[in-house]
C-alpha cells in the first residue's frame, strides 16, 4: 500500500531527471507507484539507485522503469540527454527537471568562472535544454502535457551566504516556467514548479551543519524539516491533467510554512 492511486498515470510516459536518489527519487517511485512508465535519469552515475530510486518497488513497477545516466552541467549535456530520451519514449506526458544542486558554497568573493559556469549550465541550461529537445515529444500526448520545474524557497528568500549563484539560478527557472507556461498553453502543455524547502536529502547532508538544521528546523511552523516524501505529491497533482488541468505557470512551495508569500 503507497497510497498512490495505481491508476493514475496509467499508460503515461514520465520524465524524471535528477531521479537517482532525493527528491527525484521519491517523485520517479510515486509516479511509477501511481501506474506510470517512467524513464529516469538517475544523475551523473547508478550509484544511489538500489539505496533510494528502486527502494521498496515491486516487480510491476521494476518494470515500467528506464534508467539513463548523464552529467548535466555542460553546454550541449541537456540535449544530448534528450536524444537518449526520445530513444527510448518517443511520447511523453509529463517531463519532470528536477536535477540540480548548489555545487558548492562559495562566496561572491571567492567565485570562479568555472564555479559560474558549472551552476548555471546545471540549473539553468539544462532544464532549458532538456526540455527544448523533449519538447517534440511532449506536444504528441495525446491529453495535454505537463512540465512541472523543480525551483527552490531560496529562489524567494535569497538562500544563506554562498549560495547566491544556485538561489538566483532557481529565481530564473521559476520566471522561466511562468514565461514557457503562455508560450506552450497553446500546445496544451502546461508548465508548473513545485519549490521545496530544507528537504533532508544528500543535498543538505552535503551543504549545511547539523547545527544550522537543528535551528531552521525550530523557526519552521510545522516544527520539522520536510522529506523527499513531503514533495512527492506536489508533482503527481501538478503533473495530472485531472487533478490540475486547470492550473498553470504556478510555484506551488512546499515548505511546512518556513516561507509564506
Ligand atoms: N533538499 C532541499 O532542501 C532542496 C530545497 C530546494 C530545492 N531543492 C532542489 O531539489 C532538487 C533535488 O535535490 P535533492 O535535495 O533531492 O538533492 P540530491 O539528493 O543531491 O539529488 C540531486 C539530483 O540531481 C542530480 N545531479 C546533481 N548534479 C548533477 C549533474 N552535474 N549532472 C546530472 N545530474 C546531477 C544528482 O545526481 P548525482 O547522484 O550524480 O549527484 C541527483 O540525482 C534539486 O534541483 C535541488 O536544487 C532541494
């Protein structure tokens, strides 16, 4: 029993990238719980598949799963992803960008152009990308696609020191998914972000101290951090034509009242 109505996303092709462990994990999991195919890119490497994206699935849902491979942050990587992808699923219903992550923290003052560019060919160019080249095979869903983003609560609040290039990178896919959302309702594509807070995954367990955790955790109204779980069925509603045919260009934040606005 996941909880995930198994019909959902029946007969539905769903991109997931940045799915190997975290949030795209437990995204790919409950799309592939919810009865979808589903072709994930698991990151730079397979190494977390076992420990997170396949953890707990049964044969079924074993079954209906692709996994692909890439390092996104490249100029070019993004399509070069989405030719491998179209390979494998020439229709697709709902594209998910999810991978990203902060690279580091690095002050202004320290900041590289290899830094710069590593960010921002991760977080802006290869969503851009990604879904330019997946762009084809989402306009032949034959009910309407979705696109649903993954941005940041610190595209709103700026993020801590040094992470101004990753905060500012979110703020552009966000401004970008309100843009794309007009440009491709047309298509009957629509184009959603889901923007979590402090979500305990690798990425936090990477970039802040148990200190600094302990302490958002208190100035947080629900009084946790969220899981990769929490997030999950943000994309499911915003990715189904049924439960959200209504609604796009939104960021819906998922954050236990640590931002409201
Ligand atoms: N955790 C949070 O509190 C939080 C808050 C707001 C937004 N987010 C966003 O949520 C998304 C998922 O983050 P997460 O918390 O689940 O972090 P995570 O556990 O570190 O997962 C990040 C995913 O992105 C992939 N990725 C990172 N760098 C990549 C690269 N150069 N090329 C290809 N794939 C790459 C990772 O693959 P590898 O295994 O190869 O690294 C992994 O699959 C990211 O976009 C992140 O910015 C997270």
């Amino acid at each position: 029993m996941n909880g995930f109505d198994n019909k959902l996303f029946d007969g539905r092709t769903v991109v997931v990238t940045g799915a190997g462990r975290g949030i795209g994990a437990a995204v790919a999991r409950a799309f592939l719980q919810a009865g979808a195919h589903v072709v994930a890119h698991a990151g730079r490497s397979e190494e977390h598949v076992e420990r997170d994206l396949t953890r707990g699935l049964d044969a079924a849902a074993l079954e209906r799963l692709s996994v692909v491979t890439g390092d996104l942050a490249a100029p070019g990587a993004g399509l070069a992803l989405a030719g491998r992808i179209t390979g494998l699923a020439p229709r697709i219903d709902v594209l998910v960008n999810n991978a990203g992550t902060m690279v580091g923290r690095v002050l202004l003052g320290e900041t590289t152009p290899e830094h710069y560019d590593r960010v921002l060919d991760l977080n802006i160019r290869s969503t851009v990308e990604v879904t330019q080249g997946l762009l084809p095979a989402l306009k032949t869903a034959e009910s309407g696609a979705a696109i649903v983003n993954t941005v940041s609560i610190s595209a709103r609040t700026g993020g801590s020191p040094g992470s101004s290039l990753y905060s500012a990178s979110k703020a552009f896919v966000s401004t970008w998914t309100r843009s794309l959302a007009r440009e491709l309702a047309p298509d009957r594509i629509r184009v959603n972000a889901v923007s979590p807070g402090t979500i305990m995954t690798d990425f936090h367990r990477r970039y802040s101290s148990p200190e600094k955790l302990a302490a958002t955790a208190t100035g947080i109204p629900l009084q946790r951090l969220g899981t990769a779980e929490d997030c999950a069925p943000a994309y499911l509603f915003l990715a189904s034509e049924h439960l959200s045919g209504y609604v796009t260009g939104q960021v819906l934040e998922i954050n236990g009242g640590q931002f409201m606005g």
